[in-house]
C-alpha cells in the first residue's frame, strides 16, 4: 500500500458493492479516483452514479481501456473481475502494483481476523461464528465475502474485538498482506472453472489463506477432503483437523448425535446437536470446524454448546419455506456448484422433486447424476445449462425443462406426494436469470407462496 494516498491516481476496476466501498475510503483519504467498469453508464445504478459524481471521480463505462491501466499508480480490482483480463496483465508488466479491497482492508487494521474459505459452507460457518463469538461476549465484525465489505470495518470508527472474515478465493487470489489468526478452510471441490483454467488452479486459490500464517495461529481443515488431508500448512501454524470419523491427529470427530472437539493436550468436549437446526452431514462438519475455531479462540464450552442449539442458519441455505399437502419445500438457492447440490440432496432420506439449473460453471453434471438416481423422482431444469443437464440426466432419472421459477415450482408440486421434498438446489450460478442467488431463492420462495394462495 502506498504510504499516503492522498493525490495517488488509483484505479478501481469494477463498481460492485466492495468496489464501491473502496472509492468512498480512497475519495475519503484524497486520491484521484478512477473507476473501470465493463457495465454501460445506463445499466448503473443512478444513486450510484450520483455518489461517484459527488466525490469527483472520474468514471469509466462500457469496456476498460488499456491507457488508463497505465497510466494508474494503483490499481484495486473488484473480485467480480478476472485478473488475467489484458488491461491488468499489461499493467502488471509495467510492474503497476495490483491488489484487492480485502488486501487493502487488512493493512488498515490490526484486528485478529478469522478467516473462513471453502467451496461450500463458508457463509454458514461465517455467520455461526460471528453469533458464537458475540454469545461469548466479544465485540465482533462479521463481513467480507459475507455482507458488509471488509475495508467499511476497516475505514470505520467501530473497533472490534476480532474479525470474521469470509473469503472467497476471487479475493484470495489478490491478497498479500493477509494473514489470520484463525483460517479455515472448509473443502475443496470444482467450482469456478469457467473462471481458473484448470481445478489445480482453483485448489492452489484456496489454500493460499495459509500462506501468511505462522508461530501463534491456527489452521482448521476438512481431515475427510481428500486435498486437505495431504495438506500441510506452514510448519509453526498450529493445524486442527476434524472429520465424520475419530482417526489419529483429528481434533474433532462425530460420535453418535454429536461431536466431540478438543485441543492438543487440553483435553475433549462433548457437543449434543440433537437441538442442531441445521439439517445434513455437510453441517455436522461445518459445525466442527467453527466448534474448532471457537476453541482456538478461548471461547466456553457451554457458549458453544447454546450457540450450536440457538443458531437458525441463513436464507437460502437449505431453508424450510412451507408444508404445503404435506409437501416440504426447501431453498438451498445459495448451492451453486455440483458438490453443494449433491450436499443438499443428501440430507434427505425422502424423495425429492429437484430444482436445478443456471449459469453453467464449467463443471461436470456427471457426480450430480449419480447421487440423484438414488434420491430424485424427478429434476426440472432452467436456465442457460438446462442442454446440457439434460444431456447428463437423459435415460438415468426422469426430468422436464421449465421456463422459469414459477413454472418450475408448479410443475414440482403437480407432480408431488405427501412426504416428498421440492428442493432447489441448482448446482448453477444465478447470473443467467436472477441478479444473485439471494434473488432467485425469494423468487423461490414468491413461487411457493402462490401455490399457498393459489
């Protein structure tokens, strides 16, 4: 980071929610703002526009012009945009220093960070944390990847007792300075390959949330995650592993209705989730890892035990929406990838009407297909990759294609009998059809409350 910012010529590139919150800091401490955004100046939003136009920055729509890279003392990139794009490889080249708004955040503060990763549940562990932590009577942030970008904290004048962090791999990919007290990383499975050019690529993102670590912190893996298990983070970070299974060298494990954690030499804990709300396998290891990461920062046993029965999870993730006929619907909109569906679908022992489809990430449906030939009556595809979905589940398990959510959900609950589960689970990013995954999971919801009203 330069010593001052003040006159510095930055260039944001992409005007998202965190890009946005770094052109009011850089503004704020007197730079010469430039924004880069491949949007046209009529598809932004006008309060925007008006804001950018306030603190005088100089905006830039409709594709990202090589000179002004160039000409820029800095650049920050958003984590929507790809690094490899030509304007930043020419500037990189002129040895233009490049970085992100997290890597930016984090040289602002010295706030204990906690950082969790992974492809799936790292939002989930996020939030469950942040209650874990506030429970036990700590000033906390709870943002990043996750809500409230990382450098507002920064920026701001709240201060906390530490920081938890989601990270996506988009910012780790941009981070230098980062280093957590507590990083986690959840599992590793293919997911953005329309972004990495190979899985390895994506795989060597992830576990760069070590890479900083040392003497003091403390490193919690995924034990059953065939990448991780070989994993060694560096050799002075105090490593917590944990599993469905009691091996050697996990610290935590699953026992009957529970878990048991503990670490190195400070004896085992039990924890009942029998009052646990959050349904699946993939929770019960998500709620070890954060069971770990509450250890590691001194927090009771009987704080955790309450969150663990307390916390209701967050929308979109596997969440009840309605009994309708003795119909279960559940939104688990935020399963964007393969492994995430095949999670979801795996928490139930009843027969499920799926809802799949989206933008097609560059994974492969064939996983997908296996676990649901056991579980689905039948898939009812949307979206761009409805072609090839259909392509995978033609001849293995039943499926129509849908027009939209509406249809879709109409179509699952014609179709449905008592005991049977809808589920969307698309395995598919929403961007062809919806502006998030938050967006298609209310249009989810909407869909079912007609069926409530119809």
């Amino acid at each position: 980071m330069p010593l001052s910012l003040k006159d510095k010529h930055v260039l944001v590139v992409g005007l998202g929610r965190s890009g946005l919150s770094v052109v009011r800091f850089l503004a704020q401490e007197g730079a010469r703002v430039t924004v880069s955004d491949m949007k046209k100046e009529a598809e932004l939003d006008p309060g925007t526009l008006l804001e950018m136009k306030t603190l005088g920055v100089t905006l830039e729509t409709g594709g990202h012009r090589r000179d002004t890279f160039l000409g820029a003392e800095w650049i920050i990139v958003s984590p929507g945009v790809p690094l490899d794009i030509a304007p930043l490889t020419a500037a990189r080249e002129k040895g233009i220093p490049v970085t992100g708004e997290m890597d930016l955040a984090v040289q602002l503060m010295n706030t204990p960070i906690v950082a969790v990763t992974g492809s799936n549940g790292k939002s989930t562990v996020t939030a469950f944390l942040g209650e874990l932590l506030n429970n036990a009577g700590h000033k906390t942030f709870v943002g990043g990847n996750l809500g409230i970008p990382l450098i507002d904290y920064a920026a701001g004048g709240f201060k906390a007792d530490v920081a938890v962090v989601e990270v996506s791999s988009f910012q780790l990919d941009t981070m230098e300075a980062f280093s957590p007290l507590v990083a986690v990383l959840l599992n590793i499975s293919p997911d953005h390959l329309d972004r990495y050019p190979n899985y390895e690529a994506y795989v060597q993102s992830k576990l760069k949330i070590f890479r900083n670590q040392g003497p003091g912190d403390f490193a919690i893996l995924n034990d059953d995650d065939e990448i991780l298990a070989k994993f060694a983070p560096p050799r002075e970070v105090s490593v917590l592993r944990y599993g469905l299974k009691k091996k050697t060298l996990r610290q935590a494990f699953a026992e009957g209705k529970g878990i048991k954690a503990g670490l190195p030499g400070k004896g085992t804990h039990c924890f009942d989730l029998q009052k646990c709300l959050l349904p699946g396998k993939h929770n019960v290891e998500n709620m070890m890892a954060a069971t770990l990461a509450g250890l590691a920062l001194n927090v009771e046993p009987q704080v955790i035990q309450h969150t663990l029965e307390q916390f209701r999870g967050l929308p979109h993730r596997l969440e009840h929406v309605a009994s309708i006929r003795e119909v279960d619907f559940y939104d688990d909109s935020k399963a964007t990838n393969v492994d995430a569906a095949i999670r979801s679908m795996a928490s139930f022992d009843r027969p499920i009407l799926l809802i799949a489809g989206g933008r097609h990430k560059g994974g492969d449906y064939a996983p997908l297909v296996r676990v649901a030939k056991e579980r689905v009556k039948k898939a009812f595809l949307m979206g761009e990759s409805k072609p090839l979905m259909a392509e995978a589940f033609e001849d293995r398990i039943p499926y129509v294609t849908a027009e939209g959510m509406d249809d879709a959900v109409t179509k699952a609950f014609s179709v449905a009998k008592p005991g049977d589960v809808v589920l969307l689970a698309p395995a598919c990013s929403s961007f062809d059809m919806f502006t998030d995954y938050g967006h298609r999971g209310r249009m989810f919801k909407k869909a079912v409350e007609g069926l409530l009203h119809g």
